[in-house]
C-alpha cells in the first residue's frame, strides 16, 4: 500500500508540474482503477484523452473501467473506438468480449475473445474468458477446452483452474470440480470465493462437514461473504443444525437485506422446525422483496395450513398458480389445504390439474386417494394409492394406508397383503394396527381374517361373530 501512495504521490507531482502531460493522468487513472477507485479513474482517462483524443490505449483503459462499474454501453463505444483507430489491438476485442458478455450478448462477446486469440495466440485471459461465456451459456465442454488452452498457457492461473472447477460442476463431475478448486488454493490460499465453489461442490457430494468447513474459510477471509454464509445456513439446515442455518441467514441478511431468496431460506428453515408464524413473517418480506416469487407464496401457503388458517393457505397457493401456472407443486397443495379445510372435491380437482402437469407426481396420487377414501370412494382410492405405490411413492406408511382403505371396502385379502408388507418394512406398526378402527369391521364380522391378522399383528384380536 505505501508503494501506491508513493506512485499516486509521483503522478500527482507530474500533473502539478506539466499539467498537459497526458501519460501522467493515463498512469495514475490506471493506478486508480488498480485500487478499486474507478470514477477517480475515469476522471483521469477522461482528462488524458481531452489531450491525446485519438490514443487507443487511453480509450481502451477508460473503456476498460467503464466495464468494471457496470456502465457497460459506455465501455462498449470507447472500445469500438479504440479498436477502430488499432484494429490489432487484441486486449480492447477482450475488454469488449467482457462488456458483451455482462450485456448476455454471449455471441458477439465469444467472437470478440476469438478475435483476440487471433491476434495474439497466447492471451491465456481471452481463453479464459471465452471459456466463462461457454459456462455461461451452459456449454461445459466447450468451455473446459478453453479453460485448458488457458492453463496450458499459464500454469500458475488460479482463476481458470476456478472457472474449470465450476464448469466441472455444472456437469456433475464434483471430484474433478474439487481437484480444481483445491489446485486454485494452492496458488492463491485467501482466495474466499474459491473455498465457497469448493464448499459446495462438497455439498452436492453429500459431504455436509467438509462443505461446513470450506464455507467456514470463506467466512474468515471475509467474514461479509453474503454467499458463503448463505451456503453454510443451507448445509447447516441439511444436517439438522436448524438455529444455526437461521444464525447464518440471519447475518447473510444484514450483509443483503434486499436479498428475497435469504428470507424465503430462513422461512423454510423456521418451517423445518415447527416455528410457521416466523416463517410465514419471512415469506412475507421475501414476497415484499420480490412480490412475483411464486415459491414463496407457495411455501407461505403450506405454513398457513399447518396452522389450520386454510383459507389463508388456498389463497397463498392461488397466488403462486397465478403467478405460474405450470406450477404443478402448489396445485398439488392447494389440494391438500382443500382436504384438510374437508372440501374433498375441490381437493381432488386440484390434485387432478397438478398430475395433468406431472403424470408421474406420486404424491399427488397417494393424497388423492386420501381425499377419495374420506369421500369413501374406496375403489378410485385404492387405485390411486397402487399407483402411487407404483411410481415408488412406497415407505411402509403408504402400505399401511393401503391395507385400511382395503379393509373398509371390505377386501380382507388385500387387507392382509398391504398390512403384511407396511409390518415387514416397519415393525412398530403391528402395534398400531391393533387398535386401528380401520380394521374394526372386519374383525368382528370375518373369522378368517381375524386369525390372520392376530398371527401378523400379535396381541388379542376382537372375535369374530
């Protein structure tokens, strides 16, 4: 820092005393822009150019600090400019490849970094940064190339071997995407947002602790990481540590309070843990944030109905369908807001739009069949619940539901069968059925069900008459 405001010292001298020295404000506006200060820096490019208009250099630079605070147009015109005064200049066709690519004009942004390789063959940033547009129009093995070429050229690039990380992530391939990562730390130990990339490559491994502690180094290089924080609240939600998700969104929020999704996270993590009051306060300012978020409205729903206000939840779920109507998860519970109010018909007409949707929606099957068993509409119930069962929608609760739906139709057999297979899967369910009135009919009234399900069940059955 002292070496700065020593060059900073020397440029400001160099004005005072020639105040048409152009290069001394192009040096110093270059300095700026090194130290984050790009206003400063672009007064400087600006008073450079009033003395030398037609430098290409100048122009570049000035276009190039454009770019870094988002005055994209701005930076786009100088570029064009200097690029018309130098048509070889290959670091202006990568500083316009980064101003198209921040506009999402990814194909003129990938021909300007083709450009730029064109003329100098050895621009390890230009292979980078075309690798970045390929990443960010989703084609990952194009990009891996590049992020290859630019290694190849520069082994010591710590920021490559990042972006082929995330590229190798985005294809599933987490063991490759770590590699990278941890080959990026090596060159580069505080680089905070690399520890992030590799936490969450950790994460989608399944690996919840080593996720913890790359986000944990992430938070100590930079304790305002706002995505850092709000990765360790999600793998701390994943291993059940539910006050410490809420601790980490809670601070991810102060660092983002303008951040929706940070309250939709919190409000889910509140859901989790029975708390639906502060999660329905955390959808609401999520929704207060971002008012078309239809997830949100969605989730507020499904917390209103946990707290019995059902009318508050089908209007909740009403929204988000208005909002998407492809929505095929806030059909669905809708529904079940509609079954749980007891109005079964408008329940199953809900569950039948969200399996038009998605006709392989197990839940929607099995909730479906609730609703037809508490119209005792066995058969279609029945139906529905093999279905589910089917579509592998089948923990031994779904079997047990099942076995007493058959036995109200009064199909013993089937009763038996479905009971049998819920016992084998969970044993603590002998006990419940024996004194499930779902089975009382026939109990009291078929002999031969009655020995069978005292063998299955153990305990004393009724006896039959």
């Amino acid at each position: 820092m002292r070496q700065i405001e020593l060059a900073l010292a020397d440029f400001n001298e160099a004005i005072r005393l020639q105040p048409e020295h152009s290069s001394a404000y192009n040096n110093r506006g270059y300095l700026y822009e090194f130290i984050g200060k790009y206003q400063q820096a672009i007064e400087d490019y600006d008073n450079a150019l009033k003395l030398q208009p037609n430098s290409p250099i100048m122009l570049n630079n000035r276009g190039h600090a454009h770019y870094l605070m988002g005055n994209y147009d701005l930076a786009i015109g100088d570029l064009n400019q200097a690029i018309k005064l130098r048509p070889s200049y290959a670091e202006a066709y990568n500083n316009r490849g980064l101003a198209h690519a921040f506009m999402e004009n990814y194909d003129q942004a990938i021909a300007d970094f083709s450009q730029a390789i064109t003329l100098q063959g050895s621009y390890a940033e230009a292979y980078n940064n075309r690798g970045l547009v390929y990443t960010f129009k989703g084609e990952y093995a194009q990009a891996i190339t590049n992020f290859d070429h630019a290694i190849s050229l520069q082994p010591n690039y710590p920021e490559a071997y990042n972006n082929r990380g995330f590229a190798y992530r985005n294809q599933g391939d987490y063991d490759r995407a770590i590699a990278d990562y941890t080959q990026a730390l090596s060159l580069h130990p505080d680089y905070s947002a690399v520890y992030v990339n590799r936490g969450a490559s950790y994460f989608q491994k399944g690996d919840h602790n080593q996720a913890i502690a790359d986000f944990d180094r992430a938070i100590s290089l930079q304790a305002d990481n706002g995505v850092a924080l709000f990765n360790r609240g999600v793998a701390y939600a994943a291993i059940g540590n539910y006050d410490q998700a809420i601790a980490d969104f809670t601070q991810a929020i102060r660092v983002q309070p303008d951040d929706a999704t940070l309250f939709y996270y919190r409000g889910f993590v509140h859901d989790s843990k029975g708390d639906y009051r502060q999660a329905i306060s955390d959808y609401t300012e999520a929704i207060r944030l971002k008012p078309e978020f239809a997830q949100a409205h969605d989730k507020m729903g499904i917390a209103y109905d946990f707290i019995e206000e059902y009318d508050l939840a089908i209007a909740s779920h009403t929204q988000a369908i208005n909002l998407q109507p492809e929505y095929y998860e806030a059909y669905h519970n809708r529904g079940n807001a509609y079954a749980d109010k007891g109005s079964y018909g408008e329940a199953i007409a809900d569950y039948d739009h969200a399996i038009s949707l998605k006709p392989d929606y197990a839940i929607a099957f099995y909730n479906r069949g609730l609703a037809h068993r508490d119209l005792k509409a066995y058969g279609v119930a029945i139906a529905d619940i093999e279905q589910s069962i089917s579509l592998q929608y089948n923990s031994p609760n779904v079997y047990y539901t099942l076995a007493c739906i058959h036995a109200l139709a009064q199909h013993p057999n089937e009763a038996l069968t479905a009971l049998q297979e819920a016992i084998e899967l969970d044993g603590s369910l002998q006990l419940t059925s024996r004194t499930d009135p779902c089975f009382e009919w026939l109990l009291q009234n078929d002999l031969s069900f009655a020995t069978s399900f005292h063998t299955l069940v153990g305990g004393d059955a009724a006896e039959a008459s």
